[in-house]
C-alpha cells in the first residue's frame, strides 16, 4: 500500500480507497481479513487512529464488518452491490474529468471525443 503525504487526499481517504478497489476488484474477497489496524499502522508509520477512520469509513460503506476482538473482515459482496459500486466510482471520476475539462475550456464534445479515444487504446 502507498501513502502520499504530499496528496491533498487525506491519509485516511487514501487506504479505504486502496482497500476499496481491491475489494471492489476482487483481490480481497468475501471472508478475508483486513491488516491489523496496530499493522498496518505501524508499516505506514501512522496513527492507529488514522487507520481506523480508514476502516470505519468501508464499513458505513457495507464493504467490511468489524468482528470484536478479531479485526475487520470483508464482507461478501453482492453482484448487484458490486455494480453500483463501480458506477459510483465511475461517476465520481467522470465528475471530476468534467470539471477538469470545464477549466480548461472544452466542450462536451471534445471531453466525449476525449474519452472515445481513450476508450479505444485502453480496450
């Protein structure tokens, strides 16, 4: 896993991200569990704290569940589910590419035209 203190993404946001597309992936699957919060904290040398809000925040998102005493384990992941959380990944990169393209002036045609090049090398 890769930290940036540099990245105006906060540290937190960071590791559930990572953890979330490796869930949403499929190379973390339904009954495995997730580093040790004291772990993974130590091996990135931050805050216990700073893990756990990590964690926390892919359980509000029904990804993981804490086990009392065990640590937290990711959760079986619905077909259904994991679609809707693609598309919302999607529409949250495709969101931010729009504002990208609105400040520097494109229009909707050269962003879609844009993403249909892009769509064509990378598929």
């Amino acid at each position: 896993m890769k930290i940036y203190q540099n990245s105006n993404e906060p540290i937190y946001k960071q590791i559930a991200s990572q953890l979330r597309e490796q869930i949403l992936s499929g190379k973390l699957k339904g009954g495995d569990p997730l580093p040790s919060i004291r772990g993974l904290a130590q091996d990135l040398k931050i805050s216990v704290i700073t893990t756990m809000k990590a964690y926390e925040e892919l359980s509000a998102e029904g990804l993981v569940t804490a086990s009392k005493g065990k640590g937290y384990f990711v959760n079986a992941q619905d077909p259904k589910m994991l679609a809707e959380q693609h598309m919302r990944q999607l529409e949250s990169h495709l969101s931010d590419a729009i504002r990208s393209a609105k400040i520097a002036g494109l229009t909707a045609d050269d962003t879609c035209e844009t993403l249909r090049a892009l769509w064509n090398i990378d598929g």
